[in-house]
C-alpha cells in the first residue's frame, strides 16, 4: 500500500513520501505539529472523505462546517468547470464580472430585509475585518462625524477568526491571550452561556440577566462605542455554546436604542446551519452586517461577504477627493471561480429543498443525542438544525469540565474513525455538524460512532 504510487500534478509520489512529506514541510493550522499523525484525505464523494488508503469516512464537520451539499456535487462542480471556461480571476478593483455581479444581487434578495450591499473577501475572518473597519470609518464620515466611536463590545470565548482585528474581538484565552500586547481595546462580556448559567439565576431569567450585562456598557458607554460583534445564536468555535433563546433580538434592540451598530458573525451558523438560511431569521433580527464565509460556496473554495446597509453604504459615497472611500480588499476579492460556486450552491438550496428536508434529519440525529445524553459524563447535548454538540464533563452535577489536557474529546473522535465517522473536536465538546445532504442512514453512523467514542473517552 505505502508504495501505490501517485501522479499529482505531473509529480509523482507514493504514499510513504505523502506522509513523511506531510509532518516535516507542511505546517498544519490549530495543530501541534509534534503530535500530529498525518490522515490524508484523497478524494471524497457526497459526505463521504476517501483517505489514501482507500478507508471511507462520513465528514462529520463538513471539513469543518464549511461543506453544505455534500463533496463532488455535480451541480457545483459543473459550474465551477463552466466559470472556468470564460475566466478564472478578473480583479474586483474597479472592474467587474457577470457571476460575481448576479451573486451580490442573490445574496441581497436572501438577506434579511435591508441588507443591500454586499463586500466580498475570502476568509470568515477577513469579512469580520470589513465590518470591523466599516463600522469604524462610518462614524468618522457620519453627518455629524462621531469619531470618538472607536470601541467594541464582544463577548467572552469570541470566535472570529485569526487576523488581528477579529483576534481583538475574540475571547478564546487559548488562543488569543498570548496577542493580547498586539490587540485594540474592546469591552468584553461575560458568555451568554445557556449551560454554565450564573449561580442563582434560572430558567427565563437567564436571557434578562446576560442583556443588562450588555446594556449597563452600552449606557455608560455608547457615545464611544462602534459596533457590538456577535456570533448569533451559537458561539462555534467557544465549543457549541447556546445563548438563551430571545438573546439576539434584545442584543438588537439594545444596540438600536444606543446607536451603536450591530455585527452579525454567521460564517459558522450562516447558509442552512440552523435550520434557516441564516440564524439572524430565527429571532427576526437584521443587523448592520452580516458576515458569511465557510459555507458559502458550498465548502469549495475561499470566498467571503460583509452584507450591510443603505445607511452605511451612503456614508461612504463622495467624490474621490472627498476621502471617503474604502481603501480595504484583498487581491481575489470577489473571485468569479468562487462565486460561481457559490451561485450553485444557492441553487442546489432551492432545486433540493434542502432547509424543507432538513428538519426530518434534525429529528433523527436529536434521537441519537436523547441516548447520548443518558451515558456518563455527558454534561449537555445541544442541537440547532444540524449544528450538535456533546459536551463531556468529569462531574455532571457540578459541570465541572475534564482538563483540557486530557484530551477527552479527541480520544472520542479518534475512536469514533474506527466506527468510519470523521469528526474534530473543540476540547471537551464533540461537534457533530455534517453536510445538510446528509441521509438518515448516515446520521445512524454518526449516533453510533459518536456514543462508541463517548464511551471510550469516558472509560477511565
Ligand atoms: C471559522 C470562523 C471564522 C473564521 O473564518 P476563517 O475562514 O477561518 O477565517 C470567523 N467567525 C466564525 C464564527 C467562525 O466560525
């Protein structure tokens, strides 16, 4: 097998090279490099990866939470092959073209109500970047200008990327404490954490509890404060953490009444996650930006887009001399390949019936966590859509967490490979977040592969 031979790109290789090659030149993102044990994936087909020995695996995070319709769809790889006959990339600064154009249109028509204009990047963190700087430069080109509005309010166990402005508003210590001397100054607040609720508050009052958290800054603050980031719903990358219901829409009337703008981060929970297209709809929230990334071409290439307003938009329209412009973009902004996979990725939405098919598939994987839940040291299961979570924790009662360093949910998911089901984990918490293509039948393999895991990671 370590000999099969590979012709990549007109290179050959064999597998043993492919694996010594992997650990000694190619330095993976989020991975101790000292412990990594290479698993190459060569090839997939629907929700299934196809490593380079030939074992299949259901992509239980859609190669992290980016894949929607499943690999190798014939509709995307279609008009991908299809944007690839007439160009590949034409720049996006000053100049345009016909796929990129007819994207923003659609994605103005499926926004929420209000959300029409649309700047296109290429990474989750670089459409928070846009926001970030948007929000900033609107209010020094505000009539009247509010220059002093230069703060932001986010949350704790923030996830917004690794650049270093979406490293300013991110709150996950572990990964952002040591580029603390690097950051701008932004007001944190406690998680909206729906488990691990405060001592002494319960039930509805969690959600009253965590907005005065909110509006106690925003009153002693606003005339300071640009935008407030959130992750609507579900705080992904903090380990699945559910905010309580109502939360948003108070988070949005909050920042309505102070003035300060609201930034919706949905390039975890954006595209169907949740169950609609984007989480904003479940509360009936429209923010002033709206930020879409992982999922938007399907989890084929790199493309991202900041959605905001009219109001903003005008801000920033003068003659050139004025100075109002936005002097910010990447060089493959709005790159044609990837908006034709995004394009198709909206079509298969609607030729599908994807969100229709959705909720008999949530029901189904919700019957594997009931089971779940039942086993020892299992804390909390949550599910919104096909967004999943089992949280393990050494002591159940007290939430106490198992230490990190123990490694509990990577065992699980190790464990859960040998069952044919791929899965990565945030610490503790196993995250089940497959395609929304994803048939019953899969789902089974996912619920018994993921009690097999919780099971051996739990057994000492
Ligand atoms: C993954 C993620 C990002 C960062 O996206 P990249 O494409 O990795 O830059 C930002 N925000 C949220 C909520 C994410 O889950």
């Amino acid at each position: 097998m370590k000999e099969r031979s590979y012709s990549i790109g007109g290179y050959s290789a064999n597998v043993a090279d492919l694996l010594r090659w992997d650990r000694l030149h190619y330095w993976h993102p989020f991975t101790q490099m000292a412990e990594y044990e290479p698993l190459i994936f060569e090839r997939a087909e629907g929700c299934e990866l196809i490593d380079i020995e030939g074992r299949r695996y259901i992509d239980g995070v859609s190669s992290l939470w980016c894949n929607i319709h499943g690999h190798r769809h014939p509709r995307i790889d279609a008009a991908i092959a299809e944007q690839l006959e007439r160009v590949a990339h034409v720049t996006a600064l000053g100049a345009s073209n016909p796929t990129t154009i007819v994207l923003a249109k659609k994605l103005v028509d499926l926004a929420p109500t209000g959300l029409e204009h649309v700047f296109f990047s290429d990474d989750g963190a670089t459409a928070v970047e846009v926001a970030l700087k948007m929000a900033f430069q609107y209010w020094r080109q505000s009539s009247p200008p509010r220059p002093e509005k230069t703060l932001y309010v986010a949350f704790a166990e923030a996830y917004h990327g690794d650049t270093l402005g979406a490293v300013s508003v991110g709150g996950v210590e572990r990964f952002h404490g040591m580029f603390r001397p690097l950051l701008f100054e932004c007001r944190r607040l406690p998680t909206p954490d729906s488990y691990r609720t405060p001592s002494g508050v319960r039930g509805e009052e969690v959600c009253q509890f965590y907005l005065d958290q909110l509006e106690a800054v925003l009153r002693a603050e606003h005339l300071r404060i640009a935008a407030v980031v959130i992750e609507p719903l579900i705080q992904a990358a903090a380990g699945m953490i559910f905010h309580p219901p109502g939360f948003l829409r108070g988070v949005r009337e909050l920042t309505r009444r102070y003035d300060v703008f609201l930034i919706a981060d949905e390039v975890a929970v954006g595209m169907g996650r949740t169950g609609r297209l984007f989480a904003c709809e479940h509360e009936g929230v429209v923010p002033d930006f709206l930020c879409l990334a992982k999922g938007l071409t399907g989890g084929y290439l790199p493309l991202a887009a900041t959605l905001t307003t009219a109001r903003v938009w005008q801000a920033f329209l003068g003659t050139y001399a004025a100075g109002k412009t936005f002097f910010h973009g990447h060089t493959y902004t709005g790159n044609p390949l990837g908006a034709a996979a995004a394009l198709a990725t909206l079509r298969v939405f609607e030729e599908e019936k994807t969100l229709d098919r959705l909720p008999a598939k949530a029901a189904r994987l919700a019957a594997h966590l009931e089971r779940i839940r039942q086993l020892p040291h299992v804390g909390d299961v949550r599910q919104k859509g096909l967004i999943a979570a089992v949280e393990l924790v050494r002591d159940p009662e007290t939430k106490e967490p198992y230490p990190w360093e123990e490694k509990r949910g990577f065992l699980a998911c190790r464990r859960a490979r040998d069952f044919g089901v791929w899965l990565r984990p945030l610490g503790n918490v196993i995250v089940i977040m497959p395609p929304l293509s994803i048939e019953l039948d899969q789902i089974d393999q996912i619920g018994k592969a993921v009690e097999e895991g919780v099971r051996f990671a739990t057994s000492w």
